[in-house]
C-alpha cells in the first residue's frame, strides 16, 4: 500500500512540472487567459486575462499571446483587429472585470471573406 501512494504521488509530481514547463510568464508571473469564441464565427472572439494583482503589463501580454493564438489555431494569420489593443492602447482603454482584463478582437483572413478574389 505504501508503494502505491509513493509511485501515485511521484506520479501527481510529474504531471505538475510537465503542466508548469508548459506555460509561459509574461514579466516574470504566470497568468491566467482565455480566449472565447462561438463556434459559428470564430473569427471574433474575447480574450480575459489576469490576475491584475500580479501585474498589468503581463496581463496585457498574456492577453496578446492569447489572441494570436486563437486566430493562429483556426485561422493560420497572427493579424488582429482589436477593439482596443491589449499592448498599445491606455491602460485605461482596457476593459477592467473583477482582477482580470477582457479585450476583444477580431481575427483578419487574406484575403478577407467577401474581399475580390485574387489570382
């Protein structure tokens, strides 16, 4: 029985460092952040990133990453149009909910839908 717990916990130990190795700091601390989207148009989506207490410059960097990621994931294109840049706009343009930042954007295909096509 003991064995069993030691390999479990050794085990759950692991597991930590592979999660931790994962996961990237913006000015030295961890955040975390989300991007969402409906299914039916990923295209927009919001971003909520924090905690603030950590930071707001990290929490405006991990809200950057974080939305070049998704458009990266479902659209291959890093090009952005923000509602408010979360890492050139104010501070103060930010949207500020609880201890996290929400900015929104919109991920931007060459040649955009509906555009002239091109040869």
């Amino acid at each position: 029985m003991r064995l069993i717990l030691t390999i479990l916990t050794a085990s759950l130990a692991l597991a930590g460092c592979t999660e931790t190795s994962k996961r990237i700091r913006f000015e030295g601390e961890f955040y975390r952040s989300n991007a969402s989207a409906p299914r039916s148009d990923r295209h927009n989506f919001v971003v909520t990133s924090g905690p603030l207490s950590r930071g707001i410059e990290g929490a405006r960097q991990a809200a950057l990453y974080e939305g070049t990621r998704h458009c990266m994931t479902y659209y291959g294109t890093s090009k952005i149009d923000w509602a408010v840049h979360p890492t050139q706009d104010p501070a103060q343009a930010l949207t500020i909910d609880g201890d996290r930042i929400v900015v929104q954007g919109r991920c931007v295909e060459w040649p955009e839908p509906g555009g002239p096509a091109t040869r």
